[in-house]
C-alpha cells in the first residue's frame, strides 16, 4: 500500500535538508584540521572572496587575436552565469564594461586592500540597480557553496571551567524569566519560577558570538601568528605565498575585534591557560543573509537611519559578567557596521538618507575604525554603491572623501553583440529568425551610434581622412568605433592602418568610452524602439530587411532619425552592402587549395634569388623562371592589380626578409613544421584568396539567366535552367545557409538584391 501524499512530500523535503544546516561550530582544533585541508578557501578576507566568486562565475575569457604584438588584453568575457541566468531580471554587461569590472576585480586578489568605496556610476536606464542586486545574490550563493565558505568565531564559555555554581536565588533575572517561558511552552501553562529553574535543562556552557565575523585564525596572538603558521603548515607552494605575498598581509596585520580580544584577555587572565582558552574557541560557517543584514546590507535612499548607533545584547552581557565575575572586562556592544565587517555594505543610489550613510562612512572607509562609545571598532568591509552622475554633487567639495572612491562607470550598451542579447532576452530569441542576417544588429549599431561622441580623437590621429573607408564606414567613424568596441578589428581596414593600430592608439580608444553612452537612446528608450519595429514589420512570410530598417527611421519616425549622427544611415547601409557582398563571394568561389599553395612556395623560394636566374623550388619541385613578370603574376593575386611597383618592391622585401629571419631559420629548421604550418604562408595564403574573390562575380552578373534562377531557386521552373546555373546557384545557397546562418528564402533574397542593386559594381576598386 502506498503512502500518502503529504508522507511521501514530507519525506522527500526531509531528505533533500539533509546536510543543509553549515551552522555546526567545531573547536577550533578541529577547524585547524580543516585549514590544514583548504587553507587556499579559509584564508580569504572578503575582496578576495569577492574576487573568487567572479572568476569562478566568469571564467578566463577569450582573445579574439592572441598573438597580436599590441594586444591590451581588450578580453571577451562570459557574464552570463553571473548576471543572467537565474536571475529575476538579468543585467547584460557589454565588453567595455565587463573589462573595466574585471580590472577592478583583478586587484582584488593580489597586495594589501586599501580601504575604499566602490561607486558604479551611470545615467538612468542603464540597469545599474539590476548590476548590484544580481551582483550581491550570486556573492550570497557563493558564500553558502563549499568553494565560497569562511568561517567565524564563535565562544562557547564553560560554566564548569570558569567555576560557575549559582542557585536559584542567584541566578540572573532574565535567565529565570528564559527558562520560565521554556517551561510554561512545553507544558501548556506557567510554573513556579523555582520549578521552572529546577527542572529546565541548562547548557553546559554559554555561547557568545563574534558579532564582527572575525576569522578564527585572528584568534592567535599578532606577534605569534609568523611562528604558529610556520609548524602548522608544510613547507609547500601555500606556505611560501602566505609568507611573501602581498595578499595574505591582513593575516599578520589584523586583528581581531574589541569583544574577541577582551574575552580572549579575560579568559587568559582567569585561567591561566591558553589551551584553556583556545578550547572554549569555536568556529562556524559565516552565513550571509541580506534580508537579515547578516554579512550583506543593502540600503536604498529612502531608508532611515537606526535610531540607535550601538548594539547591545543585555542577557548575554549579563551571563559573561557573572562568568567572568568583573562587568568591566567584556563589553558586548558592537555597531551596526559590524554585521557587514568580512561582508558587504552597499547604498543603492546616492540620494536621500544615503548622502547622511557615505558621510558617516568617511572614517571607515579612510582608518578601518569605527567609535562605538569609547569602544574602537575595525571594520573590513567591502563597500559598493550605485549612482547617478548628477549625485557628484553630493560628494564633491570633500577631497578626503572623493579620494577614498573609485567611481567605476556603467554606461548605456556600447557593444552591438551586448545590445541584441537584450532584444533575445525580452522579446525571444525567435526574433532572429525574423530579420536578414546581420540586420538586426544593425538596428542595434542604429541605436548606439546615438550614445557615441560625435568626434573621436583617437581614431581620426590614427585613419587621418576618413574619407577613404567612405564604402565601409562613416564620416565620424562611428561604426569603427563599434567593432573596436565588440573586440574585431575590421577587414576592410588597409595594411598601414592595420600595422599602426599600436597598442597606445588602442588605449586611446577604450579610454573614449568613458566619456560615452551617457546620452542618446537609453535602455528603455531602445526597447521600446524595437518594440514598435518588430510589431509593425515582423511577418511569417517576409523577412526584415536593410530597406525595412532604414525605412522605419527615415519615414515611419523621422523623430527618431534626428537623434542619429548625420549620414549614419546611408554609411550603415553601405557596410551592410560591403558584407554580404563578401558573403557572396566567399560562398561563391571554389577554392584551388593546391595551385594556391605552389604558388606562395615558389613565391616565397623565388624571392631568394635575383631577379634574370633560373632555380629549382625545394619546396615544389618546379623548375622556376625567376624574372619581374613572374613575381608580378602571383603579386597581383597578394596586393591586387593596381599595385604600384614601390608598393610591390616593399613588399617583396618584407616577406623575404620575414622568410630568412623566422619562417626558414625558426618555424622550419629548428621546430621542424612544414613551410604550409607557417605563419608566413598562412598570411599569404590570406592575401591570395581575398584578392582572388574579388573577380569572381563577374561571370555570374553578366548573365540574366543567373538572376531568373536564384528568384527560381526551390520551385518546379527551376529545373529548367541548365545544369551548370542550377549547380552555381545550389551551390550559393548551401553555403550561404551553411557559413553563415541564412535560410533558403534569406538566402535567395539577399542574393537578388546583390545582383539587382550592382552591390559589387559599388565596390568595385
């Protein structure tokens, strides 16, 4: 016979709360046993777990370019698992963002913590209140993990020990009246006092919490901790970091809090014994609860300020006092910061009663030290915030304090990639499926080209005249700026422009991004653009197009079209023009991997010799005619046909002096590859098949039937094209859908407008 439901479901929830309780307190021998375990996890002050739990979230991330010499480390990181997934609104952070956030995370493992607030500082609608709530829960969730756990002191002070023996009379107060309330719930009714005491279990010691969440290991002596660590550990890599690296400073430099250290006094005085005391000294997992205030406090600018500053537990005082026999040694009183001290203290937006909490954290944040009456309280906490730009106000005109924050900025989404995960998230991401490929991020490139300055120094001291990439980006180079921004370096750019994208320009850059996505379309703006986009055109049986996109800003809302940067359109367009002709191309072209590769092998063995010899290849075995003629014929495939002679001179020299002092004497004498594993080769081989799409449209635009099949393509007509149409154009069509994500109708429609509109024609050097 089955059980019933409520068993079955009660037994079901009892078992998946097994093990689920962390609060079990060990004596702090045992808790040693432990730190010899994981001394890695359970010495960490809270940057460092801080900084554990983003990387563990986030990961490595990745480099688009990792052998370029002038790389700045622009990394690609994945913050879904930290800021989207399980979360009730997800927070979407784009490149820029994400390598800033990272920097300022990376400090956090490595050297001593200077003590400051960390204001993330952005414009309204840039999701900055989304950032910080999905930031603390994740630290919470790791906080209760295995990989996340610390540990705190917790006292257990034995009665037996410290020579406690009261009778009933003598007993405290508030201690009978605790156990006249336990008495009086178990048996339904009140007891006489004397029965209550006479009868209530007494535990044998009392327990007295760190209200600051000290990590046990404070609990040895300053001046012996060097000595303890040094016998405790082995002598391994951990041992040789925690003597000399900079992030275990803290363990040697702090203390513990002012309760800690008088009861460790106390104790010490009365017992004579430090293994005494060290045995009424237990650790427990530190559990971080916001909405209790435990180890994370929020606090947003309507909230009041406590009433009162200091913190006291009457009953527990009572009981050390008497344990202790001297009121004056112990004072349990602590202020509201300690419950944060190892936690987070964070003030969600700088307004209101959260002016009056930054000004009161001003010596915190500058001493570690907090005044609780004549009490000196330390408090390590970290300390983030959010604002808005405007609240500068509120902390300028105070050095020492504007000194002591690091405003980190979150701006509206600056990268293209970024700002369409939001469209999938909030519309789904079935609406890929209703643009042309490439045409939704455009609208995205659409709506942040309103965020940008108008003008980029940094870009304009290094293209010089921007007229030159008139075919593939704008007048104020927004769209550049765009793809530096998603991390790619754009293919159109030249060979000069490519070889002077130092590393310094590169900075230069970034840095612009500072003073952008403050203005334009913001976050709610752009959602609500796309909205009335996708409602008024996506369709079953069309696709959204360019023309649908640049329709919708120039005619349906021209309001909108003002906001943009002048001929932003037109260029946006092009660029949309320039790619899918490339598309066509590569999907196009048949490649002739073999005659390509003993064209660069001759190449690269001919440049070896004068110009007027005759030479056998090595490499191919071919009897070669090295004249002018012969270089030229494989140099027009390499740098086009419009090469001039300098150019081609430059070049000859170039390559062969990368072919003598790397690819011969490094890549195939002494590692032993190939001459086609080459860096070398593969950079020609680049060259070679770039030059050679660039022809091979031509026969297809010349004929009318080549268009009248691709409008036929998947119909009964279309058999009665010839087999070599029908083979060109089947042959387009898979590999348009296969390389690059088109379907069928995508496909053929994209098509027809590159041979109906000339697109290559357009590009046509």
């Amino acid at each position: 016979m089955s059980r019933d439901p409520i068993t079955q479901a009660m037994a079901a929830l009892h078992a998946s709360q097994r093990g689920f309780d962390q609060s079990q307190a060990v004596p702090f021998t045992d808790f040693l046993q432990l730190l010899r375990a994981h001394p890695e996890r359970l010495i960490r002050n809270v940057h460092q777990v801080f900084h554990d739990m983003v990387t563990t979230y986030v990961g490595q991330g990745f480099d688009e370019y990792p052998e370029d010499p002038e790389s700045i480390n622009f990394i690609g990181y994945d913050f879904r698992r930290l800021f989207v997934e399980n979360t009730d609104q997800p927070f979407f952070a784009d490149r820029i963002f994400a390598n800033r956030f990272m920097n300022m995370i990376d400090a956090f493992r490595g050297g001593a913590q200077q003590n400051k607030i960390f204001m993330f500082e952005g414009p309204p609608g840039c999701g900055k209140s989304i950032f910080l709530n999905n930031l603390l829960r994740r630290f919470e969730d790791y906080a209760a993990s295995e990989a996340g756990q610390r540990y705190e002191v917790v006292w257990r002070l034995d009665r037996q020990v410290l020579g406690e023996h009261f009778d009933a009379d003598g007993q405290p107060v508030l201690d009978r009246l605790a156990a006249l309330l336990e008495n009086a719930s178990e048996s339904g009714g009140l007891r006489d006092v004397a029965d209550a005491h006479r009868f209530a279990p007494r535990q044998t010691f009392v327990e007295v919490p760190c209200p600051s969440h000290d990590n046990p290991i404070l609990m040895v002596p300053k001046d012996q901790r060097p000595a303890f660590f040094d016998l405790l550990f082995e002598n391994d890599e951990f041992k040789w970091n925690l003597s000399y690296n900079k992030e275990y400073d803290w363990v040697f430099r702090d203390t513990p809090c002012t309760i800690c250290s008088s009861l460790y006094q106390a104790l010490l005085h009365k017992l004579g014994d430090p293994d005494r005391v060290f045995s009424m000294i237990h650790a427990r997992p530190y559990q971080m609860d916001r909405r209790l205030g435990e180890g994370i406090s929020v606090f947003n600018p309507g909230d009041r300020t406590a009433r009162t500053t200091v913190v006291s537990n009457p009953l527990l005082q009572r009981r050390i006092s008497a344990l202790l026999q001297d009121s004056n040694q112990v004072r349990y009183l602590f202020s509201r910061y300690a419950r944060t001290n190892n936690g987070i203290y964070a003030l969600m937006d700088l307004k209101g009663h959260n002016k009056d909490r930054l000004f009161e954290l001003h010596n915190i944040i500058s001493d570690g030290v907090h005044k609780v009456d004549e009490i000196e309280e330390r408090v390590n906490s970290l300390f983030l915030g959010v604002m808005n730009p405007e609240d500068n106000k509120n902390v300028h005109g105070f050095q020492s304090l504007t000194d002591r924050i690091e405003f980190i900025s979150i701006s509206y989404v600056l990268d293209s990639a970024t700002e369409v995960e939001i469209y999938k998230n909030i519309f789904g991401n079935h609406i890929e499926d209703n643009f042309l490929p490439r045409v939704l991020e455009n609208f995205a490139r659409v709506i942040i080209s309103s965020r940008l300055n108008e003008k980029s120094p940094a870009l304009l001291e290094w293209i010089g005249d921007p007229r030159k990439y008139r075919l593939y980006c704008d007048e104020n180079l927004h769209l550049l700026k765009m793809t530096i921004y998603t991390g790619l370096i754009p293919a159109w750019l030249d060979e000069d422009d490519r070889r002077n994208f130092t590393a310094k320009r590169r900075r230069k850059i970034i840095a612009e991004a500072e003073t952008e996505g403050h203005v334009g379309f913001s976050g709610r703006d752009a959602i609500d653009i796309f909205h009335d986009l996708y409602s008024a055109h996506a369709r079953d049986d069309q696709f959204i197009t360019m023309d649908t996109l640049c329709g919708y800003f120039v005619k349906a809302r021209p309001d909108l079209a003002k906001q943009l940067p002048a001929g932003f359109l037109d260029s946006l367009r092009r660029m949309y023009n320039y790619q899918i002709l490339q598309e066509v191309k590569e999907s196009l072209y048949y490649y002739n991997e073999d005659q390509i590769a003993r064209d660069l092998m001759n190449y690269m063995f001919a440049l070896n010799y004068e110009t007027g010899t005759t030479a056998v290849c090595g490499f191919t075995g071919e009897k070669l005619e090295i004249t002018g003629a012969f270089l030229s014929a494989i140099e027009d495939r390499l740098l086009g046909t419009g090469a001039r002679e300098t150019r081609r001179q430059e070049f000859r020299d170039a390559t062969q002096r990368e072919y003598t002092s790397r690819t011969l004497t490094q890549e195939i004498m002494v590692e032993g590859r190939d001459i086609r594993e080459t860096q070398l080769f593969a950079d020609l081989h680049k060259r070679y098949v770039f030059h050679l799409k660039e022809k091979v449209l031509e026969p297809f635009l010349k004929n009318a039937n080549f268009r009248r099949a691709l409008k036929d393509y998947g119909t009964e007509d279309f058999r009665t094209y010839d087999k070599r149409i029908r083979g060109d154009v089947t042959f387009l069509i898979t590999n348009l859908s296969d390389r690059f994500g088109y379907t069928e109708m995508g496909a053929r429609e994209m098509c027809i407008y590159v041979v109906d509109n000339d697109i290559a024609a357009e590009f046509h050097a």
